[in-house]
C-alpha cells in the first residue's frame, strides 16, 4: 500500500487528483466518456477531435480511505494515491484494472551487444526506451477473459490479443504479414471485451507509440510512447455497439457519400499514360455490360508528376475528354501526391517556396528529398495556411473535371532515406517537427483536400487516402494500402476492414486482385465475392504485373465478375441506408460479427466472415481450391440468399460454395431495398423502389435524399416505413418528407406475392394501386 496521500479538486467536471510527486486531471464529457490527462509540457492540440465534446453531467466524487472515487450513471473510476486508475462498469464489473506490478520485458535478457547480431542479421528488435526520458507508459491488468479490437487496419487477425502494434505511418514495401507492427495509418484505439463486458481506450497522442497487447506477459498489457502528454479517453458503454458510438461521437464520423461513390470503380498504375488506353478500358466495361462509375488515375497523366498539372501530350484536351467520360457515366479520380518538384520554372514550387510552405530542415532551409517527379519539396500540411493554399490548387483538378481526389505518398514516403524526425513542421499554431506531425501528415492532407473540394464544390467531397490517424474518417474514404495478389492479403482483408469499421472508418476497401504480384483467375473471382460488400470498391493494380480487369481471364471468370458487380448494385440502396444510419451512430457499414452479437463468444474470434450492417451475413471463399466451408450462425433464424433455405442460428452449417458461389445470409424478416441494376449510377433521383421480404414479417426504414449534396443536413430527406405484419398486412408511411420528389411507386416483394403502392400527392400517403 502506498504511503503518500491524495487529494483532489473539483469544478465544472475536471477533477485534478494530487499526490506528492505528480498530479492527474480526470475531465468528464459524457457519462461513459472520460478524459484522463497529465501534462508533460508538450502540446494540447488534437488532430483527432474537433469542438467541444463535454455535456453537462450529473456525478460524484468521494474520497474514500485510500483513494478517489469519481462516478456517473455509466462508469466509476478509482484513482488511488499512487495515481493508479481503476475504471468499473455501472454495476461494477471491472474494464480497466491500473496493473501494480513491474513488467518483464522480453528483452530483458538481450544486451545491446546481441541486439546488434541480431539486427545485423535482418532480424527487429523493440526500439522504444525507457532510456528516453519522455517515454511514458500506462500499463493494465489482463484477465484469461480479454479480447482485443480496434487499432485500424493493423496486419493479422481480428483479435488483438496475443501481439504487439506500433503506431508510425510507414510506407511498406514489403508483402503485408501478421508480424508486421506498422503499415499507412496510426489509429491508436482500442476495444476490449473483459469478461464479456465491452470498453475502449483512445489514445490521442500523434508521436511514435506502442501497443503490446498481452505479448509480453498474459498479466497485463500496456501502451507506451516515446513523447507528447499522457492522454487517454476511457470509452464505457453497456454494448460494443454503445461503446464504438461514443468513440465515433468524439472523433467524427463518416460523412454520407455521394451514392455513386458506392459503385464499382476501376485503377491501374499506367491507365493514364495515354487517353487511348483509358477509352479502350471503359468501352471494354460497356461492351460486357458491367457496371463502372469511376476510373483512377495514377500519377502519369500529370507533367513529369507534377502535382496541379495535366500532361496535354498525352491526353489533347483534358477537361472534353473527362467530360466526354461523364456524359457517359464514367467519373475520372485523379492521384495526387505531398511532393512538389524542386523547380525553378514550376510555378506550384515556386508559389510554397516564395509563402514559405514546405517543411525545413532545421537550419531554416528548405527540406528535399526525392519522390516520384525527382527531387521535391513537402507542404507543411500542420499549418492552415498550407492547409488552404493546398486546397485552393484541388479547384484545378475540378475544373477539368475531376469527381474526386485520391491521395498517396502521404505517409510521408520518400526514396531517398525516411524524412528525419527533425525536420520542421508547424503544429497548427506553434513551431514542431516531423516526430509529432508524421502520424498527422495524412490526416492533415486529407482534410486540406476534403475542404478544397467542399468549398469549391458543394457536393460531398470525395477523397481517397493511404495513410490517415484517428479522425481522419471525417474527410476521406481509405483504402488498406499497397497489398498483393495473395491468397494470405485476400484472408487479411476480412479482419482489417472489420478493425477499420470498429476504429471509425465506415468507407474502406482494399485493392480487389491485389495490387502487386500476378493475381489468378481463382484469386481474383474470389476476391471479387469477398470484396463485393465492402463501402470501397475498387480493383487496382501495380504497372508491372498482369492485367487483371473482369475480362482478361476468360468467359467464366467475366460472368461471375458481372453477376457480382450486379448483384452489388442491387443492394446500393441498403448500403446507402447503412451509410446514412452511421451518420447518426457512427456504427460501420461492414462490421465483424463480435460486433453485432458481442455477448457470443462463439464470434470473439472469426476471422472469415463479416457483416452488412445487422441484417446480412457474408462468408467468403478465401482459400485456394475450396469449395465448401463450415460458417457460423449466430443467434435467430437464417435465411440463404440464393436457396431461400432456412438455417437455425448459434450453430455451423456445411456450405456448398462453387467457384461462381458466395455464401449469403439473410437475417429472417428482414425487408431490405432491392435496388434496379444500372450500369451507372445517375444523379437524378430515382422514381421507383423495391424491397424485398426475407421471412414472413419485418418492418425497415428507408433513408432517400438527393445522394449529391449537403441539403439533407438541412431536412431535405425522405423516411419511408415499409411493414408487413405476422397477418400479412404490408403498409409504407412516409414518415419524413423534407425531399422532393418521393418515389412515385414502391414495390413490395412478398414470398407469394407483389404489391405496387402508388404514391398520392394530394393527401401525402401511400396506398395500394
């Protein structure tokens, strides 16, 4: 027991707790949302949270014989005179128990003289120091009952538990393996189920750190930094779901698309090395007949990779020709990338160099490294002035006729060595460096180009990026990076895109085929079904491997490629829906099944099937030469989507899935949207709907507004109620009608039967024609 005291002070929900040596601040924003903080003299600003998250509300704080207790309706922490945090549940089950004991660390036993053989024989060793004296850790008791979510779309498998994770944006070249510690982004949230009862720590701090999450010792497991303030937020919540909704609620959630954004797109490095070879690609998806809103554009079609430029040699008149692929439905997605050629006549270099916007090194000189165009220049994204400048450019692109932007590179890469920690950038309003801001640098880009496009737009920005930190949901859709055409990355898509889902980011993909090595027929058709729910869809591939569109591997490989992509428009007014639910509850679209059944822990640990809000279940193909695969389902009654057969749940079935099959289930009485298949989607509203009855009743509500523009922020938008009740009486009330037009006509399809209601415009109601 220690023997120092504790005191604390109370006022307007911060308590500041003191002992002898140090002092602790608890701020309270929302019941089951807890801000622990101690200041280290560094900086206080966030990149992940934007206004102010704190509501009024009613608690408590005791002081009890050896500690502090502060309580809500939701969550009681301890704080003890040693400043230990013990956080408990409403009813006292135990979250986050302070661990009391000292850690034994696995290299211990390792002095530096052997960690240099090691080293040298390609081998890593933990780089983070207790020998650094900013280095902080908070380390936490683990129970047997402990498993681990979150994190972004970290390597490896669904749960956590068992590994340890860094967090510093990385560029990596390599094939993506279960060890690898860092990719692209930096998402430092964690979800925990301890015992069955849910929980999240954030940690909002942008220097380099470390997750180990019960690697080290089945006794405890500890995040730890190398710099910045001791700030975490406790997350409570009576579900996972309740808990994710509290994150999303302090960091942001996902913007609703534009619908079209929803649709398949396809990339390829070197499409846009001459308009010849882009027309040739999207007449080739209008011969067969499949579906294409978007092509990307990587970093050819610019002047020797100068960003803000369009090479007109290769493509005579930009601005016709990418209007010329719009009229026909076919939006263009150029890249761009941080680096600005170092050049005396590149009026974009010339322009940040003369304001003073490029990062520096430290003797105040401009700081260059090589990337793609040569030797470059690197916006310094953390100063807003940069922020807007940058955003200004975008209107170029969108002149032309750009849909969007993807950004790369924005780790940030560079060839010619990392960028040094050193290297100064501006954090907002005061002078920092690359060690703070690498983690932001994406982020910071993202929201310069989602605010670019807004303002000159209006629409809803479309923004795709590499790399990204907590927050970063708020400006830009994601992808998982530079993968491959293996069958491993084709199994890891299922648990990153869940983690990505958990950690905020709603709209996320992975490269459909991988983009490097040479992808198979099997590969790439399974990939497709796995890929063919997922908010991002978007097959893209590397210069140097094989061509790997719908059509190059053959007849049967093009048919089933069709059947999916039509079969994923069918169901772009449920994704739609999910899209606008999440705006409301910050819930992802594609979720892990521990997410919607967290108190079954049969699903604590299923790493190959996934699901479409609460209402479908998917359980792709993911190994070479399968056919036929056990899937588990959870509790309630099942329903198979192509059979119709019904399957009781909490239980595994053996599925028949040939090389054209995908394993989908429906949840029984459901009514889901059955959208009309296109092979573009218009901007125009639709004048019709259908939806489907899976079982024998169900009710749903239907989400309808312009799916272009920000007015439904303003109630313009459209609630339909669809209902069919256990006697069979269906019904659809209009229950909000902010948006013109409704639909003229709904459809209803019921297992024996089909009604039309038509809609009457003079007493604003629906009825059976």
């Amino acid at each position: 027991m220690s023997s120092q005291s504790i005191e604390f002070e109370d006022k307007n929900q911060q308590i500041t707790l003191h002992n002898d040596d140090n002092t602790l601040q608890l701020t309270i924003l929302e019941p089951d949302i807890i801000q622990v903080f101690q200041d280290h003299n560094k900086s206080k600003n966030s990149y992940a949270i934007e206004g102010n998250k704190q509501e009024k509300v009613e608690y408590q704080v005791v002081k009890k014989d050896h500690y502090i207790e502060v309580t809500t309706s939701a969550l009681c922490i301890q704080v003890d005179a040693a400043l230990k945090v013990d956080v408990y549940d409403a009813t006292g089950n135990p979250l986050i128990i302070d661990y009391r004991g000292e850690r034994q660390s696995i290299n211990k036993t390792v002095d530096e003289a052997h960690k240099k053989i090691v080293r040298s024989e390609g081998h890593e060793v933990s780089t983070l120091s207790h020998k650094d004296d900013t280095y902080y850790e908070v380390v936490k008791s683990l129970d047997d009952d402990e498993q681990f979510y979150g994190l972004g779309d970290k390597t490896g498998y669904l749960n956590k538990r068992g590994y340890e994770y860094d967090n510093w944006n990385y560029d990596e070249p390599r094939p993506h393996i279960e060890s690898f510690t860092h990719l692209y982004k930096s998402i430092p949230v964690m979800f925990g189920l301890k015992n069955g009862h849910p929980y999240g720590l954030f940690f909002d701090n942008t220097y380099r750190s470390h997750f180990d999450m019960g690697k080290e010792s089945p006794n405890y497991y500890y995040y730890s930094a190398v710099d910045g303030n001791l700030n975490y937020y406790i997350l409570g919540g009576t579900s996972l779901k309740a808990v994710i909704s509290n994150y999303t609620y302090l960091t942001g959630r996902v913007p609703l698309p534009q619908k079209w954004m929803l649709g398949y797109q396809q990339s390829r490095w070197g499409y846009s090395m001459s308009q010849e070879r882009v027309q040739e690609i999207v007449d080739k998806f209008a011969e067969y007949h499949l579906p294409l809103e978007a092509i990307h554009f990587d970093i050819d079609y610019m002047v020797g990779y100068r960003v803000f430029t369009w090479d007109t040699d290769k493509f005579k008149h930009p601005k016709q020709f990418l209007n010329d692929l719009k009229s026909k439905g076919v939006r263009v997605i150029p890249i761009l990338d941080p680096g600005v050629k170092q050049d005396d006549n590149y009026d974009i270099y010339q322009e940040g160099l003369k304001k003073g916007y490029f990062a520096k090194n430290p003797d105040g000189s401009v700081y260059i490294n090589r990337v793609w165009p040569g030797k470059s220049a690197f916006p310094d994204f953390g100063n807003p002035d940069v922020r807007t400048w940058w955003g200004q450019h975008c209107k170029f692109l969108l002149d032309t006729g750009a849909a969007g932007i993807w950004i790369d590179m924005n780790e940030p890469a560079t060839f010619d060595g990392n960028m040094p920690e050193e290297v100064v950038m501006t954090d907002e309003d005061q002078q920092s460096n690359l060690k703070q801001l690498n983690n932001v640098y994406g982020h910071n880009m993202a929201r310069a180009t989602y605010d670019g496009i807004k303002s000159a737009t209006g629409k809803r920005p479309y923004v795709i990026t590499r790399a990204a930190y907590a927050g970063t949901q708020k400006y830009s859709t994601i992808w998982t990076g530079d993968n491959q055409s293996l069958w491993p990355h084709l199994q890891m898509m299922i648990p990153q895109l869940s983690n990505l889902g958990l950690s905020g980011f709603s709209f996320a993909g992975t490269d459909i085929g991988g983009f490097s090595a040479d992808t198979t027929p099997e590969l790439l058709t399974r990939w497709i079904e796995a890929a063919i729910f997922s908010p991002l869809l978007r097959n893209h591939s590397a210069l140097q491997v094989r061509d790997q569109e719908p059509w190059v591997f053959g007849e049967q490989v093009l048919s089933i490629y069709r059947k999916y992509l039509h079969l994923r428009y069918h169901f772009i007014p449920y994704l739609y829906d999910c899209f606008a639910q999440e705006t409301k509850d910050g819930l992802p679209v594609l979720r892990p099944l521990v997410l919607n059944y967290d108190d079954d822990a049969n699903v604590r640990n299923l790493n190959d099937e996934y699901m479409v809000g609460d209402r479908i279940l998917v359980a792709p193909i993911v190994q070479q030469g399968q056919t036929v695969r056990s899937v588990y389902l959870p509790q309630g009654d099942w329903l198979d989507l192509w059979s119709g057969v019904q399957y009781g749940g909490k239980n595994n079935i053996i599925v028949e899935a040939p090389i054209d099959k995908l394993p989908v289930f429906i949840k029984m009485n459901s009514i889901l949207p059955w959208g009309q298949f296109v092979e573009h989607i218009s901007e125009q509203p639709d004048e019709t709907m259908t939806f489907r009855l899976f079982g024998n009743s169900g009710s749903y509500k239907h989400y309808q507004d312009d799916g272009v523009d920000f007015e439904y922020e303003n109630g313009q938008y459209n609630l339909y109620q669809v209902t069919v009740t256990t006697d069979g009486e269906a019904s659809v009330t209009l229950t909000n009608n902010g948006f013109a037009p409704v639909y003229k006509y709904i459809y209803l399809e019921l297992p024996n039967k089909k009604l039309t209601f038509e809609y009457d415009e003079k007493n604003k109601k629906y009825s059976v024609a």
